[in-house]
C-alpha cells in the first residue's frame, strides 16, 4: 500500500505556509503590543517617581 493512495494523513494538509505566516504576524503584532505596554508602564513608573509619589507610597508602607 502507497501512502498516496491513503488521501490527507493529517488535517490541514496544504496550509502549513499560511499557518506559518499567521502565527509569525501574530508573534510580531504580540511583541510589539507588549513593547509599547512595557513602555508605558514604565513611563508611567519614571513619571511617578519624578513627582516623589512612590518614594512617599514606599515611606508610607514602613
């Protein structure tokens, strides 16, 4: 028995490529949403830090 006879051994058969292209777009669009959220936050860290709000929020916490 020759495999090409048997039909599609597994499900998809053929999509590889288009499956491949999605998930690097999918894997590039996920970093840079997480660049620019990191961004911000840490943004957002500097901005407070700037205004001493976390050096009193800490002194506080003691």
């Amino acid at each position: 028995m020759d495999l090409k006879d048997v039909g599609a051994i597994y499900p998809f058969q053929g999509s590889e490529v288009v499956m491949v292209i999605i998930g690097l777009v999918f894997w590039i669009g996920w970093h840079v949403l997480q660049t620019r959220h990191e961004s911000a936050e840490i943004e957002a860290d500097m901005a407070a830090d700037r205004t001493g709000e976390e050096t009193r929020k800490a002194i506080d916490r003691n």
